[in-house]
C-alpha cells in the first residue's frame, strides 16, 4: 500500500421512515424500508472498520448528533452538504473511496482490493450489476466524473469508464456486486427482512 492511505467515504442517509431506501416501501413498508436501511449502514461500517483503513461517513437527513447516537461516537462525521448526487460526491478530496451502504455482499476484501488497485492506477471502481456502481476510487481529484451524470440509470458505469479514459485516468474494475435497492433484491438477501 501507498504511504497516504485513502479515506473511505461511507455515504449514509439517516434511517427516517418514509425517506429511506423509498424503492423498497412498496414491500417492506416505510419502517422496514429504513430497518433495512439501518442494517445495511451498519453492516458496512463493520465491513470498514475490519480493513484498518481510516474513513468517515458522510451524512445526511439528521444532524450529527443523531447519527453519533446511532453509530457511536467515535465515528468521523462529515455533512454531505446540499445538491445532486454527483454535488456531493464531488466534494470528497483524494485519496478517497466512495462507498454506498446498499451492497450486502461487500467484503473487506473489496475495500482492500481497492486500496491496493490506487497504488497502481490512479482509479477503480466497483461495478455494480444494474450498470452503476458501488465504489468509486481516485487518487486525485477527478470532478467530471460526477457532473451531468444521469445517476440511477444503467449507464452510470459505462459513462464514468468513459470519462476517466477520456481524460486519460487508467482505472480497475473490481469484482461485479449486486445491490440491494428494489423489492425484487430483497429474495437474495432474506436475513435482511426481519
């Protein structure tokens, strides 16, 4: 591994009923919506925590306080501030990994395999099975890749691999993940819905 490590970026939305995980309401209902939600969050911070990489979550939907009494307080705490998605995923600084919460299958292997990979290449990526991501990796700045994107289409991917090379950034891809977003997912992942 590189001397500077980089900083896992866990982005998070606070656990409310009725604004979490809303594509599973259909399902689960608005408080089993953000149970699963809750769990995934937590899940992956311990993924996190396991690889001894230094991280932050970065949040959003309660203030700090609320998010510590959830997490603990030994958690870094930053505010993802206001804008799209790609707004707020920009503001990361590099070295970084930006990490969603809604991959159940996530190993500390991935995260890992990701900081090794930003020894070599000075991006990587995690691909996700409905054609976005579930990592992004970068060892300098690269805001293009976050600007006009379509986010939540299955071109998410495809148009980000092409911006890096269009900007002459080398990137790897990891290990293809699956995300659990829809109703649909939940029958992979049954020990989510309690």
């Amino acid at each position: 591994m590189s001397a500077i490590l980089p900083t896992i970026a866990l982005f998070a939305k606070y656990p409310v009923p009725g604004l979490a995980k809303t594509r599973l309401i259909p399902a689960l209902g608005a408080d089993g919506a953000a149970q699963v939600h809750s769990q995934l969050v937590e899940r992956t911070l311990r993924v996190i925590r396991q690889t001894g990489l230094p991280f932050a979550v970065w949040t959003t939907g309660a203030e700090h306080s609320a998010f510590a009494g959830w997490l603990g307080d030994d958690v870094p705490l930053v505010e993802q501030g206001g804008g799209d998605l790609g707004d707020r995923l920009a503001r990361v600084e590099a070295p970084a990994i930006l990490l969603g919460a809604d991959v159940p299958d996530l190993g500390a292997q991935h995260l890992l395999a990701a900081a090794q990979s930003l020894c070599e290449l000075p991006a990587v990526i995690g691909p996700a099975a409905d054609g976005g991501y579930y990592l992004l990796g970068f060892t300098r700045a690269v805001p293009f890749v976050f600007t006009d994107m379509a986010w939540g289409t299955q071109t998410v991917l495809s148009d980000t691999v092409a911006r890096l090379a269009a900007h002459g950034v080398p990137c790897h891809l990891l290990e293809e993940l699956a995300d659990c977003d829809r109703p649909e997912d939940l029958a992979r992942w049954p020990q989510l819905i309690r």
